[in-house]
C-alpha cells in the first residue's frame, strides 16, 4: 500500500527509510504541518538541499 496512512505519527527527529536502486536511505524528520490544497509553494524543491517531502491526504471537511 503506497498511502502513507500513518504520516500523521511522524515526529522531529523520526528516521525514515527509503529503498532506491540496492540502497537504503536515511531521512530524519524535520518538522511536520498540514497545508492548505493550494500552498503547494511549500512542496517546491530547495536547491542544494538533499530532502524528501512525504505528502497525504488530511480529513476532508465539507
């Protein structure tokens, strides 16, 4: 299942783990936050900076 249903466990200072090519990458968790749909300006790359960016679905509220 590729949906990060737990992302909201996440906590600074978390290791996360990342299988590319044979490899095993380690993350530690920076911050986390909820964004509105249309702040996507936070999910742009930083130059120079190498960082993942785990993205999910919050409740949708009517």
């Amino acid at each position: 299942d590729l949906r990060f249903f737990r992302l909201s466990e996440l906590r600074e200072g978390d290791k996360i783990f990342i299988e590319v090519g044979g490899r095993t990458l380690t993350y530690l968790v920076k911050n986390t936050e909820v964004i509105k749909a249309t702040d996507w300006q936070k999910l742009l790359p930083v130059e120079s900076q190498d960082m993942v960016t785990l993205l999910t679905c919050d409740q949708i509220e009517p």
